[in-house]
C-alpha cells in the first residue's frame, strides 16, 4: 500500500512538473502577441470533484480502500492574465472498521471526515479569450479539519498544521463548442467556461500523522467581472 501510494505522489509530482515545463514552452512563445489586447475576466467560481489518495497510515486496512472520494469548491482572483490568487475548500468521507485498544485489531464501525482548506497562486497560460486549452500550475498553504466517529470510543476531531500544498491541470474552453458563446461579451463583462481535469498533491500533519495525499479531479470552471 505505502507502494502505491508512492507511485500516486509521483505521479501527481510528474503532472504538475510536466504542466510546468508546458507553461515554460508557452511563455516562449507568446512572443506571437494576440491581433487584440486580452483582459481575462478576474473572478472565477469552480465546482470539482473526483478521487482523493490518502498518505494516512493504515488507511486501506481501517476502510477497505486506498482511495476515497473527493469534492471541492473553489474561488478566485486574478491579477492579471497569468497569474489569479484562490482558495479551495475540499470534502472527503469514507466509513470502515476502527481499531481497538489492544494491539491494533479491529473494532466497531469508524466514519472519518477530512476537510483539507488551501490558499494558493496559480500560473496559468491565458492570452487568448477565446483560446481553446488552458494549462496552469499552482502552489500554496494547506490545512485540514478532521473527524474520526467510533463505535463505543470517544470522537478524534481537530485541525491539522499547516503545510505545502501543490496542484497542475488543463482546462477547455465551452465557449468554443457553442458558436453563439464563443464572444461571450454583454456591456464589457465577460463569461467564460470551461471543464478541466487537474492534479494536486498535499501535506498536513497533526502529532506527526500526515492527512494528506493526492486529488485526481474533474471540474467545471466559471469565469465572470
């Protein structure tokens, strides 16, 4: 399982370092300036939600799986074309077997309930209103409320410390597939949206018990002044 849940981080680690080097080659070219000057629209309203890999020890022994699933909300500012200031509230759930005072052996029914919280800066590539695919890259602070409830024991809940938080992704623009959206442009406001998949690794711990893991997600994005 410890395995596994390598390979996931790294894989997690490659997407975003790969999304990277793909912003990188996209600032190279952007010398090619647009035919018009571009302001994208500041404000941004994201719904997500998909697999969350956890690094919390015992984790597939206690819940039957390695992975559970995850939702997120998610808002944001952006400064300008590249780079946006956002934060992200995250839910996930799963019930399993705790375990008991002797040894480690399993007891009665447990449902635990992680809330990861980040505040992070986004790169992202964006010189086009219309441009069909957007990458970014981002990285900030995490911190995460948790809950254990067990059968016939009193309940684990409390905040964990805050620590690094990374994410990477490509976004689609759904504009482009209704030719009556793709200038979505009514007194100067502008709307944008687009569907994205995305990565993110993350570390908290709380008395040395790391909370974190990997998110592999699927989202809708809205962009509006």
């Amino acid at each position: 399982m410890k395995t596994l849940r390598s390979e996931g981080k790294a894989w997690a680690l490659q997407t975003i370092q790969f999304t990277f080097g793909l912003l990188i080659m996209a600032a190279v070219t952007s010398s090619f300036a647009a035919d018009e000057p571009y302001r994208a629209p500041r404000w941004s309203l994201e719904l997500k939600g998909g697999q969350f890999e956890p690094d919390l020890e015992f984790y597939e022994q206690f819940y039957g799986d390695d992975q559970s699933t995850y939702w997120a909300v998610n808002g944001a500012y952006r400064f300008n074309n590249w780079v946006e200031l956002g934060a992200e509230l995250g839910y996930s759930r799963e019930s399993g077997q705790g375990a008991l005072g002797d040894g480690g052996s399993l007891g009665g029914k447990v449902d635990y309930t992680l809330m990861p919280l980040s505040v992070y800066v986004n790169l992202r590539y964006d010189r086009s209103f219309n441009q069909l695919f957007v990458p970014y890259i981002g990285a900030g602070l995490v911190t995460a409320w948790y809950r254990q409830e067990i059968d016939q024991q009193a309940n684990r809940e409390g905040r964990a410390d805050f620590g690094g938080a990374a994410r990477a992704g490509l976004q689609l623009l759904l504009n482009r597939l209704d030719p009556r959206g793709a200038d979505a442009v009514r007194d100067g406001e502008r709307f944008k949206a687009l569907v994205f998949i995305e990565a993110q690794t993350f570390a908290t711990e709380i008395d040395g018990i790391d909370l974190g893991g990997q998110n592999y997600l699927l989202g809708l994005r809205f962009e509006f002044d």
